[in-house]
C-alpha cells in the first residue's frame, strides 16, 4: 500500500479514531443507547436456540436510507429473530462517529454508508469491520435552484453542498465534477464548481437563504430542497448499472461476529425479513419509519417530503459489493483515500446461509470477501 499521501485527509481521520472507552462516547453525545427493559429474558432465537449473548448494540441513523433498521426495529422484526436476546438501539448522525462507537465496542453491529465502512475498515488495517449485508440502494439527489440552474453545464459556477467533506455524496459529487472535465481542489472544495461541505440539517435553510444553489444530497435532503422549489437535476442511481448502488450496508465488529456468530446471524435473519416486510407492504412500511423518525426525532415528515423520498430508496439484502470497490476508486481518484487493499472488508457467508435457506439468490462479494 504506497505510503506516499497520507492515507485519509484530515476530515476523514475521524473514522479511524483509536477505540475510544464506551462511558467516553456516551458523555461525547456519540449516539443516543435505548434502556435494556428486558434484561431478564432467557436468550432463546424464534428457532428455540439458545443464543450466545443477551444483548446486541446495533447502531443506524435516523434518516429514510436506513429504514431497514428503522422498520425492523419499530416493529419487532429483528427482535422476533433474537428471541431472548435484547436489542439495544442507538443512533448517530454522522459516521465516522458510528465507527468510533463500533471500535470502542459501544455497538456491536451498525448500519452506514459505505465511505466510513471503507476509512474505518482501511484505517484498522482490515481489523475492525466486515461488511455483512446489504440494506439499501439508491436515494441520493442533485436537486439545484431553477432559477439559477436549467442543465447539468450550468453547475459550473455555482456553489453545490455536500454533506461532508469525504463522505459517500461528496465523493461522488467530486467524481462527476471530474468526468465533467472540470478542476475542482477535494479539500478546499474550490474550482470549476464551489462545493459546499453543509450538514444535512442545515442544507435546507442555506438553500433558502441562497447561500447555495443546490445539493448532491442524501433523502430525505433532496425532497425537503425540492418542497422549497428546488428541482431534480439527476438522480444519482441512473449513473449506475442497473440503476442501483450501495447507499447503506451492515457491519459488525469482527470480534463481536468471531465470538457470537449466532446471534450475528439472527440479526441478519431479522434484516431479511423485514427489507421483505418493506416490499411487500411499501405504505405500512413508510409509515413504519416515518412513524420511528417521529419518536427519534419529536417531527414526522410532512408527505410531500416523505413520499418523492421513500420511491427513490430501493431495500435490499445486497450489499452490491461492486459498487462499493468503484466507491472507493473514485475516492482514490479524488484524492482523499490512498490505495487500499480491500480484501477481506466482506463476510456474506451468513447473509448467504440464510438467502439460500429462504430459497433467494446468493450475492457477490466482488472478490473483497474474507479468504
């Protein structure tokens, strides 16, 4: 692996932060952990397996791309597959936080993006994670100001947010500038297009505030821009082969996945079925996370938020492994990740058990599983 750049830029060094002590993230504000009502249960799986641990941490965020967590969660799904084994919910916002929370052992599974899944992983030297699963594809928007922008060409100019520096929009956003032909410098953001590393709560009230001209931004972002009059420019999924790429996976600690495989697999069980929950009842579903994002938050989304965004998010138990290694080129390209060997980020063989189990198609790990 060449030494010669440092290997994360320094917004990104944030993600492989050494582990930090659980009682530290929780007074840092790093997730908000739900209280363990039912501690008392005997760990036994809906199979009437005794499981080998009485409690899973699992982490997500309270946004619509990670409804798999939401929903399964909301609705017992996943705790259905645990029997006597609790979950333990928490929530971040950002993250490198969440593999913070994963390294210091204050969650043992996570649901992200595939940009920290991919600093985390490269920073540990493939020691932290793995990527076990799938959970969906797609929901991510240029939405831009009419006014101002009517084609693609007319980005040049302008000032477009991000999320973040190095996170998985900007590094896709930076991608296209680049196949545009144009020059723009990753870090400062400055160039043939102004990239504007915003927060996603704030995005909204600088686009208001014509402190910019749109967004390559994450649902439900993009929506919430487009109920203030902003339009949808391009949908990032029709870059990618049939239409879809990774937006959220499932990771977990490696030494939580060696030392309770059983209960990794329960977890993963529980993800299946409801990402075919989701399917199959796509209105009870939206509700389902929109009622989730409610509790988690104190605000439901308003349905000319709620309805563009949940139509342009596919859930699905495929990690599309082969989007996530083109992820990490274009990073690579950006130069905001030095070359990394990313054999090994991948574990499917449990996904897989229980794909085969249910009679379903296996999927790929793109040649990036553990050997």
């Amino acid at each position: 692996m060449p030494a010669t750049r440092t290997t994360l830029r320094r917004s990104l060094a944030a993600a492989a932060a050494l582990p930090l002590l659980a009682v530290a993230l929780t007074a840092c504000g790093y997730g908000s952990a739900a209280k363990d009502d039912d501690a008392a249960k005997t760990n036994v799986a809906a199979d009437g397996k005794k499981l080998s641990a009485d409690t899973v941490k699992i982490g997500y965020f309270p946004n619509l791309t990670h409804a798999t967590a939401l929903v399964g969660i909301q609705e017992g799904l996943i705790a259905k597959e645990l029997g006597g084994t609790t979950v333990q919910p928490s929530t971040f916002n950002a993250g490198p936080s969440e593999i913070e929370a994963l390294n210091a052992g204050s969650i043992d599974i996570g649901f992200i993006g595939p940009s920290p899944a991919i600093n985390g992983f490269s920073k540990s030297k493939g020691k932290s994670l793995r990527i076990i699963g799938g959970s969906a594809s797609g929901g991510v928007k240029l939405v831009v100001n009419p006014k101002k922008i009517k084609t693609l060409d007319d980005l040049k100019g302008k000032k477009i947010a991000t999320p973040q520096l190095g996170n998985t929009q900007d590094v896709a956003f930076l991608n296209w500038i680049s196949e545009k032909g144009w020059k723009v410098d990753a870090q400062s953001g400055k160039g043939d297009v102004s990239v504007v590393r915003t927060d996603n709560k704030v995005t909204p009230d600088a686009y208001k505030s014509g402190s910019i001209d749109g967004a390559w931004a994450p649902e439900p972002t993009a929506s919430k821009l487009v109920a203030q009059g902003a339009e949808v420019l391009l949908d990032e999924s029709t870059l990618w082969p049939d239409n879809k790429f990774v937006i959220t996976n499932i990771i977990v600690s490696q030494k939580f996945l060696s030392e309770h495989p059983d209960v990794v697999e329960a977890v993963l069980r529980g993800s299946v079925a409801t990402n075919a929950w989701i399917n199959a009842n796509p209105d009870k579903a939206k509700a389902s996370a929109n009622a989730a994002l409610k509790k988690l938050s104190g605000k439901a989304l308003p349905a000319e938020v709620l309805d563009p965004a949940w139509k342009s998010i596919q859930f699905i138990d495929d990690p599309l492994a082969a989007t996530l290694d083109t992820e990490a080129k274009h990073a690579v390209k950006a130069g905001l990740l030095d070359e990394t060997d990313l054999t090994g980020i991948y574990d499917l063989k449990p996904l897989n058990k229980i794909l085969q189990a249910a009679g379903k198609p296996e999927v790929d790990d793109a040649g990036l599983g553990v050997k």
